[in-house]
C-alpha cells in the first residue's frame, strides 16, 4: 500500500475510535482542542525522530514563518509565556472562584479574544468550568473536585491514577518530566497519582538527575470500570508501539520467528458450527495463557538476580471482535 494511503486510512481509522470515546456512556467530551493538540505532537513526535522545523513545516505544507508561528500560538499563552492557554485560563478560573468573561479577556489582553472564547466553551462543554449569563457579562465558576467526571461511574482521580501507573510500567525508569508530557494531565494530578501508587508500592522511586518512578507490572483487573480508560489506552498503545518498532527497523513484512510484531486472524462460524465455541472463546484462552505465563516469570523473577544491564521488556497484545455479517448473507451453494 502506498505510505500515503496507508496514513489517510489509519486517520479515518483513528478519528472513528475518537468519536467512539467522545460518545461512550453517553458522555460528550469536548473536542475543540483535539486538531491543534493533533498539530503539536505530531511536530513534536517529528522533531523527535529527528527532522528539522524546515521540513516539518514542508511536511505541513506551510512556510517556516508559520509553521513557527502557529507553534508558539499554540504551545504556550501569549500573557503567561511557557504555560499552555488552556490550563492558564483554567487555573486563573479555579483561583478567582468565580469570573466573567470580560474579566477572562482582559486577564489574558495578549491572546486573542476568539481564541480565549474558545478556551472558555471547550473548559464549559468538558465540564471542568460552569457558566451563567450572556455575552461579555458571562459568569464563570471552577467545577469542584466532586462535579467532574468522566463519565458514568467513574473517578478521575482514579483513571489519572491508573493512566500514570501503566506509562511508568512502560517507560520505566520515568522522570516526571517525561510524565507529564506523555500523559498531559495536570501537576497536581500527577503528583496525587504518584503519591497513591508509591504508598502503596506499586510504584517505586528513584534520585538521579531528577526523580524517576518505576514500576516492574501494571495489572488491571478484568471488571475494573475505574481503570477501563488506562485499559483502552494500554491496548492502543501496545499496537502502535508494535508497529512503530518494526518500522524503525526497516521491516516492512513479516519473517518467520520473529520476536516484533503482529498478526490478524479472521474466520467464519455460526451457531452450529462445531467449533462455534472454540472460536468465541479464542480470546479467553489467550489471556488465560498469557496470564499463567507472567505469574511464572514473576514467581521465578523472586529467585534471580536482576542484572544490571540486558533486561528487555516484552508487550504482548491480545484483541478479539466479533461483527454480524448478516446484512450482507452469503448465498448458499
């Protein structure tokens, strides 16, 4: 497939699952900050892999002026430099208790005023901020710690709490500096995190340079609604890493025997099928399989040394669906 096609495809693909999580339980989470978020780490990720601004801008198809231009508009606050404008104006809300929007403008006189407004209607449809009035003479309050949510039945606290425990598990060792870029959440929401998993001991910490976290493992258990965000994010961030790992290798097929990667299987059963429930209950006996299989390296794990160097860290990815294929019968031979 050409490369092109290839990455149009996964951003439809991508942009589906989007939706899907914007919608799930019935939520509707706020959107308007997904493309200029999109913008950022994708140039920051390109600039990582080594690129130039020149040629990510030419990637972009935008001259180097604006390529510039639009990062910093985007990266940081014009009024409170280094900070992003979603969190400033988020923070100067929390500590007002309670501000009108003409307030907001003039707090925040450098930026744009229809990119401020933005901010403010992304912060009221994500719930994080309620308003009252109209126009410039609209009110604004911080919502408290128990009227956020995200979603039915769930804690932020305990979703941040569990996003943070699986990138540290599968970044480890990991400043806090790297954990706040990978996970985007708030400093005090870090920092809460980390205090729950290192009191508990499920995250260990280290002095270097500055602070690092560890973690050896990450389970979450089946049936935990608290941790099904951490869950989905576990799960598309081993296939991305997979893929990713196998393309910096140059490896644009699969080889027998070979130790990264992925494959896809797909069959056919109905109800009388004879092996009806052996294909149903395909991904039960993967993960029952891959579960006996890290108790034994654990157990074993607690009679050997570590080394010091050489340990490698292997993600195993297991997904199953199923779709009806009813609408469109296969007619009988």
């Amino acid at each position: 497939m050409n490369v092109h096609l290839l990455i149009d495809a996964i951003v439809r693909q991508t942009t589906v699952l989007v939706a899907q999580l914007a919608t799930a339980g019935g939520a509707r989470a706020a959107l308007g900050h997904t493309a200029n978020q999109v913008f950022l780490e994708l140039a920051s990720e390109l600039k990582r892999q080594g690129l130039n601004n020149k040629l990510i801008a030419d990637l972009f198809g935008l001259s180097l002026r604006t390529y510039h231009n639009k990062v910093r508009r985007l990266s940081e606050s014009a009024t409170d430099r280094g900070r992003p404008l979603w969190n400033a104006v988020l923070d100067f809300i929390q500590e007002q208790g309670a501000v009108t929007r003409s307030e907001v403008l003039m707090r925040f006189c450098r930026d744009e005023a229809a990119t401020v407004k933005s901010v403010l209607n992304d912060l009221v449809e994500a719930g994080l901020v309620f308003s009252k009035g109209r126009a410039d003479s609209i009110a604004y309050r911080a919502a408290s710690a128990s009227e956020v949510t995200l979603g039915p039945g769930t804690d932020r606290a305990d979703s941040c709490e569990h996003l943070v425990w699986i990138l540290i598990a599968r970044h480890s060792p990991l400043p806090r500096s790297r954990l706040l870029e990978l996970s985007q959440l708030d400093a005090r929401e870090i920092d809460v995190a980390l205090q729950r998993l290192l009191a508990d001991g499920r995250v260990a910490q280290k002095f270097e340079v500055e602070p690092v976290y560890e973690s050896d493992e990450c389970v979450l258990p089946i049936g935990d609604s608290a941790g099904w965000e951490a869950s989905v994010f576990d799960h598309y961030q081993a296939v991305v890493t997979a893929i990713g790992a196998k393309l910096s290798q140059g490896a644009t097929r699969s080889v027998h025997g070979e130790h990264v990667g992925g494959s896809t299987y797909s069959v056919e059963v109905w109800a009388s099928h004879p092996m009806h429930d052996e294909v149903l209950g395909l991904l039960q006996h993967l993960r029952d399989a891959a579960r006996a299989v890290r108790e034994r390296v654990d157990e074993m794990n607690r009679t050997l040394e570590r080394p010091a160097s050489g340990v490698i860290r292997v993600v195993t990815y297991v997904g199953q669906n199923v779709t009806d294929n009813t609408e469109n019968p296969q007619s009988d031979p």
